[in-house]
C-alpha cells in the first residue's frame, strides 16, 4: 500500500523558488554574496533609510505646522519658490534647446568654444557662486565698479533690493546649470536622423521650418522629461540662493529649501526646519509620478 503525499500550488510555489534562488549560492559562494551586500545594505539603511524615516518623525508635529504657517516669511518663500522654479527652469531650458542648435555646427573653433562653454558647469558651484556674490557687491564689487569707471554713475543695489537681488540669484542659477542642459540637447540632436533633414530641405523646408517640424517634435517628449527632472531638482536647491543673495535682504528672497536650513539651524528649530521642508511635497509628489510615468511610455524618440 502506498502512501501519496500531496502538497498545494501555493507551498510548493513558495518552495521551488526559493530553491532555486539557494542552488546557486552554496557554501563559500553564500557567505561571499552575503559579505558584500552586507556594506550596501548597511549604507542604504544608515544614510536614506534612516534620515528620511528621522526626518518625516520630525516633520509630523502639528504644532510645528502652526508655527510655520504663522511665519511672515513663508508665504514669501513660497511665492519666490514659485518664481524662482517658472523663470530659472524654464528659461534654462529654452536657452539650452537654442544653444544646442548653435552647437550643432562643424568646425574646430565650434569645439573650442563649447569646451569654454561648460565650465561654468564644470567648475564647483559653491566658489562660483560665491565669487557672483561679490561681484555683485554694490560698494567694491567688479561690476558697479565698472558701471562706475565707464560712466561716472553708481550702479544698481544688486543684492540690496529684492527683487534685483531675487533676479541676480536665477541669473547665477541659469549661469550655473545651462552648460549641463545645453549638452543634454545636443546630445538628442545628434541622435536624429540627417535623412529627416534631408528631407525637409527636400521640401523647402527653412531653418524655422525644419526645427518646428523636424527637431521639435522629435525632441518634445526628451525636452518634457528634461523640464520635471530640472524642477525636481531646483526644487531642493540650497546653493544658489543661500551663497548669492543669503535669504536677503530682510529675507525676501528665501526659498522652502534655504527657509527649512534657517529655522533648522539659525533659530534652532528642527521640526519646524523639518516641517518647511515637507511643505513641498504637494508640488514635489506630482512632479514625480508625471515623470516616471513619462520615463515608463519610454517614447522618448531620437
């Protein structure tokens, strides 16, 4: 008489693969895989797993939230996040389209200018930054002291009035990243066809003619992934406004990201710091589902 063992689909399911995932780590193999991963995990719980569990704990006070809100100065920071997104971003963006075209041509010299071109990028931001700062000095900085030696007059109060020093700031910004972007373009005209070109010229198609309806469309859904990748980033920027303008002046020009690190630190309130920071997330969630829904369509066509 013999004796059937039966086993149901959802244990053994459970068991073949685990199976199969042990048979080919045995013995010396096992522990040498297990040795290291050991130092990634490690890292990845000590520097992301828990900073943001530390951080969101932080920013869950309510109490935190009313203080915030009551702040003079967040609503300004929100509106200047605002600004500061719209302008720099996408006047970065549309410059850096523009310039790839420009670059686009032959010739050795064109290959020497573009290698003087990202400096700006390939230079470390936070010296950078600070040197525009005192550049922009309205007593002994480089450019009203050249406003003065060539005309006789003072110049503007570049980081003494809000608004000029909320513009020096996109400027340094735009100045800072164009060359990255620019590269990024380039890099996506390079990849279309020169049949398609060659067509359009085929067909009288102009220099406008054969960016509107040859470049563009090609390059729109790489130009659009470019746009929510940058204001995801430039959302979290801290260098450009902080080495710049410094939230001045009488913190007009901060932004959430520069307003979190000063009620953080400079009044020595992390959950409130904390709090500022997440107040973000409203604009930051969307920006990220609409990207990685645009990167899984993978249409990105070049």
């Amino acid at each position: 008489m013999g004796i059937t063992t039966t086993l149901d689909a959802p244990a053994l399911a459970r068991r073949v693969p685990r199976r199969a995932w042990r048979s080919g780590l045995l013995g010396s193999d096992y522990l040498w895989a297990l040795a290291f991963v050991t130092p990634y995990i490690t890292v990845f719980l000590a520097f992301v797993i828990y900073p943001v569990t530390y951080g969101l704990w932080l920013g869950s006070d309510p109490a935190s939230y009313r203080a915030l809100f009551a702040d003079p100065v967040y609503p300004e920071a929100v509106v200047n996040t605002l600004i500061y997104l719209a302008i720099g971003v996408n006047l970065k963006l549309f410059l850096a389209l523009l310039l790839s075209g420009f670059f686009m041509r032959k010739g050795w010299w064109m290959k020497a200018l573009l290698l003087v071109f990202i400096l700006p990028w390939a230079v470390p931001g936070i010296p950078s930054f600070i040197s525009i700062h005192w550049m922009l000095n309205g007593q002994w900085g480089l450019i009203n002291n050249a406003i003065w030696d060539l005309f006789q007059t003072d110049g503007p109060p570049w980081l003494d009035q809000s608004t000029l020093a909320l513009g020096s700031v996109i400027y340094a910004y735009i100045w800072k990243w164009l060359p990255f972007w620019t590269m990024i373009f380039l890099a996506g005209r390079m990849a279309i066809p020169r049949e398609l070109y060659e067509a359009a010229d085929v067909d009288g198609a102009t220099g406008i003619g054969r960016f509107l309806h040859v470049t563009f469309p090609l390059m729109a859904n790489l130009y659009t992934v470019c746009t929510l990748l940058s204001t995801i980033w430039s959302l979290g920027d801290f260098n450009a406004v902080h080495f710049i303008s410094g939230g001045g002046p009488a913190l007009s020009t901060h932004v959430l990201a520069t307003l979190g690190i000063r009620d953080a630190f400079e009044l020595g309130d992390p959950r409130m710091g904390m709090a500022c920071v997440i107040s973000a997330l409203p604009l930051l969630i969307p920006l990220v589902i609409l990207l990685m829904r645009r990167l899984s369509r993978g249409e990105v066509q070049l």
